[in-house]
C-alpha cells in the first residue's frame, strides 16, 4: 500500500509540475512582452519628443522681426494649432514677452532667470510647457492642463549598467517563486486527495472505512464513501448467505447420516443372505455401493463448503510426501485394485529425505482424489504414473496416466472454479482448495493427447 501511495503522490507531483512550468512560461512570456511593449512605446514617446523638439525648431524659425517686433507666419501658427497647444510666448534675453498667442491675461510678460529655470523644469500655472531657445531668444509653449506629466528622475550611472544584471534576477526569483506557489499547490492538492487515496486502497483490500467529505475531493470522498457502504453491505449479505449455505450442507450432512447408515447396514445384510437368489443379492450388493457413492458425495461437498470459506481448520503436522504418497497407492492396493491397473512412483534421493508441514490428512484426501479419478475414468484400465521432483523452491507432484486424461473442458472449470451441470468437478475443485490452504496451487500440463495430466505445485517450506 506504501509503495502504491508513493506512485500517487509522484504522479501528482509531476503533474503539478508540468503546469507550474507552463505557468512560469507564460508569466516570463507576459513580462518579455510587457517589456518589449514598454519598450516600445517609451521609443514611441521619444519619437513624439523628438517631433515636438522640430516643431518647436520650425517655429522658431518662423518668427519675423521688424523693428523689434516679432511676428509668427500662418505656418508657424498652424503647426502649434496641430499639436494642440494652449498658448505660446516668445521671450528675449532680458526675460521680456516680444510675442504672445492666447496667453492668459494674468501671466506675467516679464521674467527672472529663476523664473525661467523653474517652469523649463517643472510646469508653469499648471501648464507642462515645451520651451526652445535660440539666437538669444526663448520659445515657451504651453500644452493642456494635466496633459503631460513631467518627471525629473537622477540615477547614478553605476545604477544605469546594473539594469541588465537586475533584470535577470528579478527573472529568476519570478521562477523559483512561482515554482514554489505550484508546489505549494500541488502539495495542498495531494493532502486532500490523500484521504480519497487511502480509502481506495483499503477498499481494494476490503476495509471499508469513511473519508473525510471536504475541499476539493468532497464530490470525489462522497461517491466513495456511498460506493464503501454499498460493497459493504453486499459483503455482509455474501456472508450470512454463505453461513447459510455451509449451515445447511452441515445439517443435511448430519441428518442423512443415519438413514444412510441404515440402508448400508441393511443392503450389506442382504447382499449376504444366502437364502435370497443371485439377482436379489446383486441389487442389494449395487444399493450398498450407490449408498457409499452418495456418502462419499455428502463427505465431499460438506469439505468444499468448509475449504471455499475458511471454515475447515489446517491441522498441521510434519509429513514425507514420498511416505505420504507410498501409503495413499498403498491403500488402494489393499482395497482390491482391478489387475488391470498399475500404479508406478518415481523420484530422486533428494525427494525421499524431504520433510514438510501440512494437513497430512487433507493432502492425502487431495492424492487419492487424483488416484480415484483415474482409476474411475478409466474402466478398461490404465497405467498411472506418479512423479516426485523438487525444484527451486516448489515441490512438484505430476499425475499421468494412459487412460483419457483430463479433458480440456474440465481442467478450464476447475481453474476457474465454475460449475456445469453436467459435469462433475468436485473432487479436482477440493485438490484445488486443499493446495490453494497449503500456499500452493493446481495445474494441468499437457500429456502429449490432446488431454491433460495433473500437477500439484507446494512451496518446500517447513
């Protein structure tokens, strides 16, 4: 689960990161091209400069004097109409107005050097005005109220290089702060979306539990929590249908006991009552064998139905399969096997000496299983070979016999573990069972038929 959440949390992480780094691309695009736009329209404010300082040049030279008398042509006028002036003077060396247009009444027409320095740098009654001199003379004009703002800025030279060198800190530290702020929100992110995680992971291992409902994942913590109730519900309706089911397979197990073994006394007395006839014998004889047959299938569903729900404890024991699989053949000697039948085991030093833990029971039930299944499949007889190998860290046991195998049909229900009517699978579905309680599992490798033998695969621990 750790390894899961720290997938989550790099998943996250890089996504976050990706966006930051889109983020950071597009602000250093924004201030590349507020600065270029800046740029631009300082120059353009240069250019206007540079035009009104040739306009102003034009005028001056548009002046006419006779007899001390200064007059502007139409020309000059039309060029300070253009660039909507408010009013124009023209003053000579010793500060005098020798030329006035639409010059307010209350201006002075008279002027100190101070005067001049000061509305040259600053502004005149309110006006930002243009000045221009030449030839002894001094050109004001006067702009609209706030029209212009007017700025006297001073930096030292040394601040004027560094520029460049501030400007790419300043880019820097835009950097590291915004991937900081996307950091910071992806962190913020994952520790809502955490909860959300943890839940799914629990879910996924069937615990179910309830994830706080807040922040961004409410909608998403909500829906989970609805989808945890329902599966949790339907767990515990699974169960009590199941404990049902054990239940009852349990007590028609018990309660078929005693009539069954009352018709197996009875047919065992008939089939050895010399005075009933040859025939009656027989059938007594064939309802003794069916009513061991419907026994051994009590025995075995009531088995499955424990194993397929953990309801059957694991006796454990130390056990030598070689002993143990020498005793299973034994048993089935010893109960009168058909001469038609051979039974050969193969294995190696190695296998003899082995001792492993288990339900020395249950492993056994699961051999002779497989024994039976040939011995009843294969009426006409068949060798039936059985091969011990350890390998690794598996402890091998192949089933092969010359008879009709396992079909295909049957080993693809049993790995599935689904049932057919018509089929009957349930001694191979409790091999399966037995193996799966015991860490191992059940395999069916090809014999070379186009039908399949038997493995059984054990970890060799213990």
């Amino acid at each position: 689960m750790g390894e899961r959440k720290v997938k989550s949390l790099f998943r996250i992480v890089r996504r976050y990161t990706l966006n930051a780094l889109l983020i950071t691309l597009a602000v250093l695009s924004f201030n590349v091209g507020a600065f270029i736009f800046i740029s631009y329209n300082v120059g353009r404010g240069n250019e206007l400069t540079s035009t009104l300082r040739e306009d102003l040049s034009d005028v001056m030279e548009k002046f006419e004097e006779a007899g001390g008398t200064y007059t502007l042509s139409q020309e000059g006028c039309e060029i300070l109409e253009e660039r909507d002036s408010e009013w124009g003077m023209l003053l000579n060396q010793e500060g005098t107005v020798v030329w006035e247009w639409n010059l307010p009444g209350n201006f002075p027409r008279q002027y100190s050097l101070s005067d001049v320095a000061s509305f040259t740098r600053w502004y005149f009654q309110d006006y930002p005005v243009r000045v221009w001199g030449g030839e002894g003379r001094l050109l004001v004009i006067g702009m609209p109220k706030s029209s212009q703002v007017k700025l006297n800025l001073v930096y030292p030279a040394s601040t004027i290089r560094s520029v460049p060198r501030l400007i790419h800190i300043f880019l820097v530290l835009n950097i590291f702060l915004l991937i900081g702020v996307s950091f910071w929100l992806a962190f913020r992110f994952y520790r809502s979306l955490k909860p959300v995680a943890e839940g799914i992971d629990a879910l996924a291992e069937r615990e179910y539990s309830v994830v706080p409902e807040r922040g961004a994942t409410k909608e998403l913590a909500q829906k989970l929590n609805k989808a945890s109730h329902i599966l949790q519900v339907q767990e515990e309706k699974l169960r009590q249908r199941d404990d049902a089911r054990t239940t009852w397979i349990s007590g028609v197990s018990h309660d078929i006991r005693t009539p069954l073994a009352l018709i197996l006394g009875i047919s065992d007395e008939l089939s050895a009552d010399q005075e009933l006839s040859e025939s009656q014998r027989r059938a007594a004889e064939h309802i003794k064998s069916q009513s061991l047959q419907i026994r051994q299938l009590i025995a075995d569903l009531n088995l499955t139905s424990k194993l397929e729900y953990n309801a059957q404890p694991l006796r454990i024991s130390q056990y030598r399969p070689a002993a143990l699989i020498r005793e299973a053949v034994t048993e089935y000697y010893n109960g009168g096997l058909d001469e038609t039948f051979s039974i050969q085991i193969h294995m190696g030093d190695k296998e003899e000496e082995l001792l492993l833990e288990g339900d020395r029971a249950l492993l056994k039930r699961a051999l002779q299983n497989v024994i039976g299944n040939s011995i009843r499949h294969n009426p006409g007889g068949a060798e039936i070979d059985i091969c011990l190998k350890a390998e690794k860290d598996m402890l091998i046991w192949d089933f092969m016999d010359s008879g009709s195998g396992i079909p295909g049909r049957v080993a693809k229900l049993v790995n599935q573990n689904r049932q057919e009517a018509d089929i009957h699978i349930m001694g191979l579905r409790i091999v399966r069972q037995v193996l799966l309680a015991h860490g191992g599992r059940l395999t069916f490798p090809m014999n070379g038929k186009g039908t399949y033998g038997v493995r059984f695969l054990l970890p060799l621990k213990g």
